[in-house]
C-alpha cells in the first residue's frame, strides 16, 4: 500500500507500536476530542491506518482488486478449455446458491430460537403478572434478559470481538477495497448467531437485520475459501476462486441474501446491495445476487408452510418480520401532500440528530471499552438491566383502556405473547396499550403500531412514552458488545412519532393511523440511514401494499435531503470513527485544484527494482520497506518506435509483495544475470500459488551465497498496471482509483527527458483520503471552508 516503513517492520514492531497508540490512548485525556476519529493517528502520506474493525484495533491493508496480468496469469487463460471455463461459471452460480441457501436456513433457525425463547419467558412473566406476582414477574424477566445479554456478550468480548455490532460498515469497507481482519471467519459467524439470539431474544433495543447481513457475507466468504483458515477444503475447482475480486462478488451476494432474509424482500435487498455496501456493479453480478435472495425467499417460505402446522413451538408468522398493511384501502388528497412533507422533514431533522448523538455515545463507549474486557462486559449488563426495568415498569403508569366492543371478545384483551390488546395488569374487559407495545418482541411490537383500522387502540401519552423510551434504549444500546442491527430500532421510533401525528392528523387527512406509522419509519430511516430506492421497496414488501409508493417515494426523498443538510449518514459517521480508510464516490471540490504530481512530490522517493534483480536487493527492499508494490524497470532498453535513442528506461510493470516472498521461497535464483524462457517460468510457478497473499520476509531464510545470485522478475510482473501524467488532477485520479478498484496507480512524467526514470512515484488508498491530503496541505483546508461558506 506504499505504507511508510518507520510504522511497519517485524511482527514485534507491529505489537509494539499498537500497544504504543493504545497507552498512548488511555493516558491523554485529550486523546479523543469530539472532532478527532476514535483512534489517534500521525496523518502523513503513505502511513498505515490503525482502526477499529469490530471491536479490535487491526492494522488496516488494502485488497488487490485490479487483475494482475504477469506471464503467467496470461499463459492461463490462454490454455484454458471450453470444460474449465464452464466450470469456473458453474461454479459461480453454485456458490451464488449455496449462499442463499445457508443463509435462508440460518436465518430460520435464529428466528426459530428467538420467538421461542422470547415466547416462553413472556408467557412465563405474564403468568405472573395475571396472579399479581409482580415483583416475581419483575425478578424472573429481569433474570432471564440478563442470562441472554451475558452469554451474547461473553461470546464477542471473549471470543470475536468482530462480531459485535452489525457489520455492515465493515463489509462496506471490504467492498470499497479495504482488508478488514477477521470478519468473515468461522468463529465470527458462530459467535455473530448465537449472540444475535441471546441479545434479541433479551429484549433489547436492536434487530437482527444487520447481524444477518454480516452473517451471510461470512457464509459467502468461508464458502469462497473452501472453509475457515485452519481447514480449508481443497477442492480442485475453488483455486478459480482464490483472489479479492471472486470473493468481493460472493460477499456481495451474502449481503444481499443477509438483507432479504431479515425482511423477506428480495428485490429490496438486492437494491440494498447496490445502493448501500457495494463500490462495484456490474450486470453480471446482479443477476447473481437476484439469485441468492431468490433461493432464501424459497427457503423462508418453505419454513413458514411447515410452521403452519404447529411443529415449530411458537414460532409463526411472527417470527419473519412482514408488517402487512395490505387491508386498508390507501385513500390521500392533494392536501394530505402536504402532511407527507412534514412527516419527511422531521424525519430528516430528527434522523440527523440521531446520528448526531449517537456519534458522541460511541465515543463515550470507546472510553469506556478501553478499560478492558470486564468494562465491556459490565456496559452491555447495564444495558440490559435499564432495558428490563424500563419494558416491565413503565406499563404500570398507562391507564387501561376498555376493549373496543367491535373487536372479538378472544381478541380484547390476550393474555398471550403477542396481540395488539394486552390485558396486563387490567381488569377483564380491559388493555394496556403499553404493555402492548413493550412487553412483547421488537418484532411484534412494530406488528401492533402498524396495525390498521384501529383508530382508538393507542393513547397519546402511550405512545410518547414508547418514543421517548425507544429513543433513549436506541441510543445506549448500539455500540455495546453484542450483535446489533439498527433497521428494527430506528423503524420503532419512527413509528412512534409516525403515529402520535396520524393521532392529531386524524380530523384532517384519511390516511390510517398505521400507515402514519410505516411514513413515519420509512421517513426516519432515510433521514439516519440516507437510502431511497432500496428502502422504498423493502417497506413495499414489508408492508404488502403497492398504493403506498408515491408516498413512500416523497418521504424518503426529502428525509433524505433534509438529513443531508445536517450530517453523513449513520454508517458514514461509523466509518469515520473506527477509522476505516473508506473512499467516498465524490471527491472534494478542493482535490480539482491539485496534481497527482504535487502529490507525489511530499512523499518519500518510490523503490524500484529492475526486471533482473539481485537477491540481496529483494531482501533488503522487503525487510526495510512494508509497500505492496514496486515498479520493475528495464535499463538499456532499445525502443522499438524509430527514432528514438537507444538505451531508453522502460517501466515493465509492478510486481507484487507476495509474489517476491514466493520467489524467494522456491529459492528462484541464478547465478548469472539472465531472462528466464516460459517453460522454466511454469515449471517452478503455478498462477494458484501466485494468487496466495500469505506469507512474511520473516519465515524466508536465505544464504550469503543465495545474496549473490539473480531472480527474473519479468514473469511475475503485472506488465499493465494503471498509470497517470502527473499534470492529472487528484480528484480525476481518486475517481479513476475507486471505480477501478486499484490498490496502486503509478504516477508517470509528462516529458521524458534522458535518465529520468519512467515512474516518479505511486499513489495509494492512503494518499488519496481527504483528510490525509489536508495534514499536508493545510492551505487546502481554508479554500475548502471558503467553498462551505459560498
């Protein structure tokens, strides 16, 4: 990655400087201001980013995307069969199925555990509750929240860190191009599917839809790989498989497929993908991801039909989240435009300030996480006990309501896990409407507030309180050490606030009150979450009901826009505080006004090598250095163009870290200074072996005699790495670096003058970040305040 060799070196350096920064952390009580990332980092050009990936400070590489078009990845595809190519196409489609597949039956099963679990224990406390047992009730649901949060948490502090939150900003950066550690093993999945069910099935304030996301992208991955590190399958036809861009696909398609199976909405989740995590698109691939969630939506359906007949326990429709909203006839004027447009604005409004707090929370709970893992631990069990107390006491201050005598007498009230008239601790022939909404699951709590043609159901005060309280649980919840997910959390606000205005709209509109309640989510999420097109349609599955489109479309657009104004989105504001080197699709207006070649100027001179290199110069360079990349040149070279002088410098290529330690390994080495012929190349190196990225100068041992002798790199050289004139503008070059998915561009002059090297240095992910070029051009940042201003 060009990364500066003072912060890299041996594995002992490595270990060094992180426990150097974390000290560093823990003793200056200026390490984190409220402007500043989570982690303190010497912002120079070419350095290596520490960040945060899950809950784990990680080194942060760069994947190599772009196609390495050496001699023998060439000679490759050039000997491959009509059979070989169809198998690396079957194959294709076979993972694309596999992951739809597991992860539908994943999904299934967590579903499965959780409204059982959840079911039991408030059957269990409404037992007590119905005999006036109340501290009993209290003690035993307290208990039993606290037992799920604790093995939830337990399992991410002690076992995979990785697994707490919900991924997805990981997975976003793994598809921009960033190597998050850890991710995507088979430990992380484990502990991600038996933390999502203790921390739902605990009632708190968070969903599995972001941890079912993280959970098919690990599936997508391990599946790529042939299994986890330590046992991988070595199946003859998964070496098609063995690079970034294979995996990048089926990750993609293991987002996709996380999404549809939390909400049974295919195509939404195939937008989500597109819209949400995925740098890279092209038609091939969505095709693909169509596929996999095509295959869960058969899956879950195939589940729920078997379900129907009572041989699941609890679990039933209400285990698949579906909110339909399909029975009321969606009837709005022209003036009710108008109360569309306030419902977005305050989505917009409220969704930034949700961002905006929950900003400064996890900084909190970055403070508090450092302490050690007994703090991790400690913070999500107080989560836990102020999510309990709040669910079992506050129910007690509504005042119950009499049943509605249109509502079936087996309806009005229930005393079951679910229902939209819970009796609680009324008397017969009356409901308590919060207890409704709390004592229940995330799930069945946004079921009843959407419910429809029940104008009379929630009070005013009711359903302040159940927003007020889900605002704050939303808050303090996220960022504590279990698997969470933000979509079930911020739809329960929105609803909330959605459905206290359909209350006092009531006399002025015909919209139902629970359709204010789907506006009022939908319009939140947009103003947190900044997506349009894929939450449109996900709340179109979600809800079964097609008349809602063109409001659904004018909320989310102008929540959108409204949050916009405000701050990033939600997932943005993670990216940046975990410190994940993300590349944004637009870059700053500033970044037209300087050259690749000013850039390249204030960084250290780039290491070459030549296509015929000594062995000690490899070493030296591989040892002192931590680049990824180094261009190879060619000295003496005689220009085929006539008229050219002779003994011209010619830029062969770059060729790769991995790929030197490989031929140092397989002792590559001659004693002559000589070029190799094809069949002495394919005889010693396999294209397989060469797309391993495994592997440290450190576990190499060379001879004195070896230093002395030669290696032909021309065969392992990429011969068409990207190159741009350094007269370029940095902001051309980071939209040419995204949109390629390249881990180095070289930067060449615009005038060839005899002896000046071909290459006058290379960019990198690091060199192209916004706030990296400002630490060394700081003049830039007054032109941008100044572009802010006008």
């Amino acid at each position: 990655m060009g990364e500066d060799s003072r912060e890299f070196g041996e594995s002992t350096k490595i270990n060094h400087k992180m426990e150097e920064v974390q000290r560093e952390e823990e003793i200056d009580p200026e390490s984190n201001p409220l402007n500043e990332p989570l982690l303190k980092r010497n912002w120079t050009l070419s350095s290596n980013a520490l960040a945060l990936v899950g809950e784990k400070v990680s080194f942060i590489e760069s994947l190599d995307y772009e196609i390495n078009e050496n001699d023998l990845f060439k000679h490759d595809w050039r000997s491959r069969s009509r059979v070989q190519v169809l198998q690396y196409i079957f194959l294709k489609w076979l993972l694309a199925f596999l992951v739809g597949l597991l992860t539908g039956i994943i999904a299934t099963l967590i579903n499965l555990a959780v409204e059982n679990i959840a079911g039991y224990k408030l059957l269990a406390v409404l037992r007590y509750i119905h005999k006036e047992r109340y501290l009993a009730g209290f003690l035993y649901f307290t208990g039993i929240n606290f037992i799920l949060t604790f093995v939830a948490a337990i399992l991410c502090v002690c076992f995979a860190p990785t697994a707490a939150g919900p991924g997805i900003p990981e997975i976003k950066a793994y598809l921009n191009g960033v190597d998050t550690p850890n991710m995507f093993g088979a430990t992380t999945l484990i502990v991600k599917i038996i933390g999502s069910i203790g921390a739902v099935s605990a009632g708190l304030d968070l969903g599995k839809e972001g941890p079912l996301v993280h959970i098919g992208s690990c599936i997508a991955s391990l599946l790529g790989q042939g299994g986890t590190d330590n046992y991988k399958i070595k199946w003859h036809w998964l070496r098609y498989f063995n690079n970034d861009r294979d995996r990048r696909d089926l990750i993609t398609c293991g987002s996709s497929s996380g999404v549809c199976a939390a909400f049974r909405a295919p195509v939404g989740g195939v937008l989500f993908a597109l819209e949400e995590v995925a740098t890279w698109w092209r038609s091939a691939l969505l095709w693909r991801t169509f596929f996999s969630t095509a295959v869960v939506v058969v899956v879950l359906r195939a589940f729920i039909e078997i379900c129907h007949s009572g041989k699941c326990g609890l679990f039933g429709e209400g285990g698949l989240i579906m909110f339909d909203v399909s029975n009321v006839t969606v009837k709005y004027h022209v003036m009710d435009i108008v109360i569309v447009v306030v419902i977005g604005i305050i989505g917009g409004v409220l969704g930034s300030l949700y961002n905006h707090v929950l900003h400064k929370i996890l900084r909190l709970y970055n403070l508090i996480n450092q302490k050690g893992k007994i703090h991790k631990l400690l913070l999500s069990l107080a989560v836990s006990l102020f999510t309990s107390m709040c669910q079992y006491g506050l129910p007690f201050l509504a005042k119950c309501t009499p049943c509605d005598s249109s509502v079936l007498e087996s309806a009005c009230p229930t005393n079951g896990r679910s229902g939209n008239f819970k009796q609680f601790n009324c008397p017969p022939g009356f409901y308590n409407d919060l207890a409704t909404l709390l004592l229940t699951t995330n799930d069945d709590a946004v079921r009843n507030i959407f419910s429809t043609n029940t104008p009379q159901e929630y009070q005013p005060m009711s359903l302040l309180i159940f927003f007020v309280l889900y605002c704050i649980l939303g808050l303090i919840t996220f960022g504590i050490a279990v698997p969470s997910g933000l979509f079930l959390p911020i739809i329960l606000m929105g609803s909330g606030y959605g459905r206290l205005l359909g209350i006092y709209m009531g006399p002025h509109t015909n919209i139902d009150q629970g359709l204010f309640a789907v506006l009022g989510a939908a319009s939140l999420m947009a103003g947190s979450m900044r997506m349009t097109v894929s939450l449109c349609v996900i709340f179109l599955e979600l809800t079964n009901n097609l008349l809602l489109l063109p409001i659904t479309m004018i909320v989310l657009l102008i929540a959108k826009t409204v949050g916009d104004s405000f701050n990033p989105s939600i997932y943005e504001i993670i990216l940046h505080l975990k410190g994940l080197p993300f590349m944004d699709a637009n870059p700053e207006p500033w970044m037209r006004n300087l050259t690749v070649g000013e850039l390249v100027d204030v960084k250290p001179s780039v290491v070459t090598l030549r296509g015929i290199e000594k062995v000690a110069k490899i070493v030296d360079v591989l040892k002192n250095t931590a680049h990824n990349g180094f261009p190879v040149m060619d000295d003496g070279v005689v220009p085929p163009v006539v008229g050219q002088a002779n003994g011209a410098t010619e830029l062969h290529g770059v060729v790769l870290r991995a790929h030197l330690i490989q031929a140092l390994k397989k002792k590559w080495f001659f004693k002559e200074r000589r070029r190799t012929e094809d069949r002495e190349v394919r005889e010693k190196f396999t294209w397989v072996e060469l797309a391993e990225r495994e592997g440290s100068i450190e576990g190499v041992a060379v001879t004195s005699e070896e230093m002395e002798m030669f290696v032909d790199l021309h065969p392992l050289t990429n011969t068409t790495p990207f190159t741009v004139l350094e007269s370029m503008s940095v902001a051309k070059a980071m939209i040419l670096f995204r949109q390629v998915g390249l881990r180095h561009l070289l930067v060449v002059p615009k005038y060839q003058a005899s002896g000046v090297s071909p290459v006058i240095g290379i960019l990198t992910r690091q060199d192209l970040l916004a706030h990296n070029i400002l630490a060394v051009f700081p003049h830039l940042a007054k032109s941008k305040s100044r572009e802010k201003r006008n």
